[in-house]
C-alpha cells in the first residue's frame, strides 16, 4: 500500500507522492473508486484535480 495516511477511522488520504507512483490507469480506478471525477488527461492535471476532490 502506499504511504496513505488515514484522517479519521476508515478515510485514507493519499498524497501526490502517492499518486505520482501510480499509472494513470490506476489513478483514475482510484477515484473512481472514491466517487471522484476526473475530467483531466495530463497525469499532473489529474493529480491536481483528485487532491482537490480528495481535499474537499
């Protein structure tokens, strides 16, 4: 797993060190899997745009 650190019991938040290390592929999976949405196709542009979602 990667470096993730949890917030609260059961919420992980994940770090753009953490999703640089991820393909693209894996990312979007990612997000998906959280009810994130990505509408971005650059990996940087999509880093920024889950970090955004994931931060609120």
């Amino acid at each position: 797993m990667m470096d993730a650190v949890p917030e609260s019991p059961g919420t992980v938040s994940y770090t753009a060190d953490d999703l640089n290390a991820m393909t693209i592929a894996e990312i979007k999976a990612l997000a998906s899997d959280l009810g994130y949405t990505v509408t971005q196709t650059k990996k940087a542009d999509i880093i920024t745009e889950f970090l955004g979602q994931q931060e609120g």
